[in-house]
C-alpha cells in the first residue's frame, strides 16, 4: 500500500489536517502489510525444493510476496480468512472461517501436517503466519470432537479471556498448535516468518504458536477454563488431564531447527506514524 495523502510539510498538514491523519494510518499499514519485508529473512541459497506452509488473514498476501522471492520450485499451502485470498501461481490458498474454526480450516490444517510429515534434514520449510491463524488452523488432538473444540472456542471469545489465555487453552486441545506442527516437520529446516497482533510479540502466541516451544502447560488450560466457567465434557477433560495433551516444551531437541522472525509488529506500525510526524515538525 502507497500512502494516498503525502503531506509532508507543516503547511501542508495545517491546511487538510484530515488528509494528514490518513497519511499517518496509510503509513502505518503500510509497516503491517509483508509487501518488501519477507526477502531479508530467507535464505541465501534460493535454489532448491521448499515447502511453504501458513495460516492468518495475511497468508495469502504473505504468500504472494514469497513467490516474488523464491525461484526455486515452491510447493505450499496456506489458509486464510474467507474473501482475503490473492492470486498466487504456486502456493494453494484456501479460505475457512474466522473468527469460529469451520469444517474448511480442519481440512486444511490436516492437509498441512500431512504436507511436511516424513521430511529429511535436507528439506526446508518456510511457514507464514499472522493474526487469525490459530481460528483458521484448527485441527483438534486425537479424542477432541472437532464440534466440542469449536464450542470452546466460542465460549473463551465471549468469556472475557484475554488472547493468551484463549490460546493457552487452543494449544492443549491441538494437534498442530503449541510447537507440534514444528515437532512433525523435524528434522527439515523451519522458518517461520511473522506478523504480530497480539500484546508483547510473543512468539508462542501468535497463531497459537504452533512452530515455537509453548511455555504454558495444560494444567494452565485447565485452570483457564475452570476460572472462566467453561464447561468440558468428560472426553476434553480426561484428555487434557493425560500427559498426551501436553505442548513441546523449550529445550525439546524436536524444534531445535526452528527459529521464528518476526516481519512486522504494531509497535513498527506505531513507529513509523511516529516517524512521519516528526519529520514533518508536527506539534508534539
């Protein structure tokens, strides 16, 4: 996105003040969006076969700027809200509901665990994710009824559940989330590239983490749904009680080959308005 309004100096601004605030919320998103942003992160040697796989409401657009960087052979898969596709070439875009998972978004996540399942050490993965990503992966532990996770999940966005605690709770009930998508692609390489919309930059939270070590353990889950008053059946609750429901943990060797970098945060969005700003001596 090119800002529509540049104003730049002070006599500018004074005379369409309005004009001047959508140039500072255009800049803005513009340090949002992965347009330029995805290049210096990936690897030097762009050659060779890779795997690209993501989930978040700029999934589709991030995987639109991948294929502008990658001349290699791509093979990849990426979900993403309803009505928020482009029209990539090489990597399939899906789209499934947000912010309540759909039968479309399960499909898909089983799709993308199958896709880096029995890599080599050799085999890179790229994995793309942003706001909107844990809704939109959704593919529930074996012994979670896909209808009941939902219906948690409903509960926790009503509850007054902050995102971390929501996500917590997603973590212990998934069979991607929590690091485990990471855990199945070893040992291929992962990279995972980021967009953040969650408090803090916490790479664990964003879209659930799912390619990262999850701190939080499903005693934690537990708890969050107790102190909410969310209501389990007995099949949830016996699984989050077995060792099985817990998240790789840090230190695990299965996700020693993934890092994660993050692209764009609000905080980048905050600064650049800020930026604008001051270098068009706007009153402070």
């Amino acid at each position: 996105m090119t800002p529509t309004h540049p104003l730049t100096s002070i006599e500018d601004i004074k005379a369409d003040p309005k004009g001047f605030l959508l140039h500072l919320f255009d800049t803005a998103v513009d340090a949002a969006l992965p347009k330029g942003k995805l290049d210096a992160y990936l690897p030097e040697n762009r050659n060779g076969k890779l795997v690209v796989i993501g989930a978040g409401k700029a999934a589709a657009s991030m995987a639109l700027e991948m294929e502008s960087c990658w001349s290699g052979e791509i093979e990849g898969l990426v979900v993403t809200r309803y009505q928020h596709g482009a029209d990539c070439k090489r990597i399939e875009v899906v789209e499934a509901s947000h912010p309540v998972p759909d039968d479309e978004g399960e499909k898909v996540a089983r799709r993308i665990l199958a896709m880096v399942e029995n890599l080599s050490e050799d085999d890179q993965v790229i994995c793309l994710l942003s706001g909107g990503g844990s809704a939109l992966l959704s593919l529930p532990a074996a012994g979670v009824p896909f209808d009941e996770k939902r219906q948690i999940n409903k509960a926790l966005l009503r509850s007054g559940a902050t995102i971390s605690e929501m996500n917590c709770v997603r973590k212990h009930l998934s069979a991607v989330k929590g690091g485990r998508l990471a855990k199945v692609a070893y040992p291929a390489s992962m990279l995972t590239l980021a967009i953040s919309d969650v408090p803090g930059d916490e790479p664990d939270v964003i879209a659930s983490g799912p390619t990262v070590a999850d701190p939080t353990s499903r005693h934690d889950a537990l708890d969050i749904l107790q102190r909410y008053n969310i209501s389990v059946s007995q099949q949830v609750n016996d699984w989050l009680n077995s060792e099985a429901s817990e998240t790789p943990k840090p230190g695990d060797p299965a996700l020693s080959r993934s890092r994660l970098e993050l692209i764009a945060t609000p905080q980048r969005s905050l600064d650049a308005a800020k930026n604008l700003a001051e270098q068009a001596d706007y009153p402070q």
